[in-house]
C-alpha cells in the first residue's frame, strides 16, 4: 500500500470528517478509496447518494452479536456524505474467504438477524446499475436479451430455474464472500454493505455462487449453505444475478469479455446439475 497525495480526494472534505493524518490509496476499491489515518474515505457517485446515507444511517446504529461493524463517520455539519464522499471507521483484518466459508456463513446469518426488522428503502425498487439488472432478471422481475457469448449459459441456467414457495424478504447483503475480514483475537468484521431486498437465505446462495466461481469453493461448499431444494433454486438465480450483471459490465460499461469466466460459470453448473440429478435418482 502505497503513499499518495491524491487530488481526486479534496482536502475539505478530510477537514470535513475531521481526520488526521497521510491519505493512502486502498487496494481494490476500483481506485476510489483511501485511508486517512483511522477513516477509510469512498467515493459515492451522484447517483448512489441515496444509497450510501441509508447505508450509514443502518450501519451506524446496528449491533450484532459476534460481528464487527464499522461506523459510519458523520461530518463536522451532521452529513454522512460531503462533495461525493463518504468515510467510515478503519476495521482490522484480512479480506478474501481463504476457506472460511463457515465463518463467513455464520457472520451472514448473524447480520441479517440483525437486519431482518428494517424496511425496504424505495430506492432499491428504481436502481440501475449491472448489478439491479443481475437482481431483477434473476428473480422474473425484468427480461433481458442477454449478449451471443452469454446465451449458452444464460439458458442453462434458466433450464435448472423452478418455482419456488414464496420466501419472505428482508435486507440482505449481497456481496459477503469476499467483504468478510478476518483477524486474529477479533470478531469478523463486515465491510461494503451491498444492499438488496431478497430472502435471507438468498444471501447465503450468492456467497455459495461467488465461492464456486471466483473463490476455488469446492461442491462441499452448496452443503454449508443448505442441502434443501429451496436452496438450490436460490443459487440457481445466485448465478443468474452473477451472470446478467457481467453481461451488463461487459454490454454496457464495455468490461472486456472473457471466455475463462464462461468457462467458470460452466463449472458452477456442472456441480448445481449434479446436485439436481442426485435428487431425482
């Protein structure tokens, strides 16, 4: 982690926030945050101001039992975010699974017991990025014709889908498996809170999703999630959120296209096909 002096974060809005200290680029992050001192500083583009105050506003008064949570950092004059910037307080640890998939499936769970009494934002209902569209697709509330390169697993994975009984929503973080961080003597700690309005456990399918396409997960790694066929139809629409929002990076926000990650959502389905075989032997 390198020293820098960067102009993309105004020295204002450090003042703001009243940290002290050299502003240092974070690893990851996508280039957009910084630590100052004990405050890690993001960037928040216009359009997720919304978001990002909600997100502090839940953050900065929720407790879990088990889980460190990082408080949100309210500015000199009472704002969570100030000029396009948000900051939080330093948390300790590791980040990346690095098979601690138990772990991070026990934080999850603790988080959004903890969670599962807050409403729905309005915002989530009108938000457009890759990932919305991921989530709308996934869950019959959106179609979307999706690129040549994609067609063939987009319609596997489709081929697996089933309804399902209703499962009541809630707030869930849609992002753990690789927002977990670990240190030794502390609880895991919970960073880049990506909220949606899904299941519960549906947030536990998409940590099973994220280990087996990004994270070397092993087919063991569906049976810590849950061995129920609910399950298995909310990793089913896991990977089809995973799959429609790479279409959209690569279709709209011009990602390269890359085969190895079709070839990593070929894996993740020859494990979930297996799955569904066994059940009707």
């Amino acid at each position: 982690m390198a020293s820098v002096g960067h102009p993309s974060l105004p020295s204002f809005v450090i003042e703001a926030f009243e940290a002290k200290g050299e502003v240092v680029a974070a690893a990851g992050g996508m280039g957009t945050s910084y630590y100052v001192g004990n405050a890690v500083f993001k960037h928040v583009a216009p359009q997720d101001e919304v978001q990002a105050v909600w997100c502090a506003s839940v953050f900065d008064g929720l407790k879990v039992d088990g889980v460190r949570i990082p408080r949100p950092l309210l500015s000199s004059q009472g704002y969570y975010v100030v000029n396009g910037w948000s900051a939080s307080e330093f948390v300790s640890g590791e980040t990346g699974p690095h098979d601690r998939w138990k772990q991070i499936l026990a934080t999850a769970r603790a988080l959004h017991k903890a969670l599962s009494e807050i409403p729905c934002p309005e915002f989530i209902r009108h938000r457009i990025s890759p990932w919305a569209t991921g989530d709308r697709v996934a869950w019959d509330e959106a179609t979307i014709e999706p690129l040549e390169e994609l067609r063939q697993p987009f319609e596997r994975l489709k081929s697996f889908k089933q309804c399902i009984d209703h499962q009541p929503s809630q707030i869930i973080h849609a992002d753990l498996a690789g927002n977990v961080l670990f240190s030794d003597g502390l609880d895991p700690a919970v960073i880049d809170f990506s909220p949606s309005w899904r299941p519960g456990a549906y947030a536990d399918a998409i940590v099973v999703a994220d280990g087996l396409l990004w994270y070397g997960g092993q087919e063991s790694l569906i049976d810590q999630g849950s061995s129920g066929e609910v399950f298995l139809q909310l990793l089913v629409r896991a990977l089809l959120f995973r799959l429609i929002a790479y279409n959209e990076l690569v279709r709209t926000l011009q990602l390269p296209f890359s085969q190895l990650e079709v070839g990593r959502f070929d894996s993740a389905m020859d494990l979930v096909e297996q799955r569904f075989t066994e059940r009707q032997d």
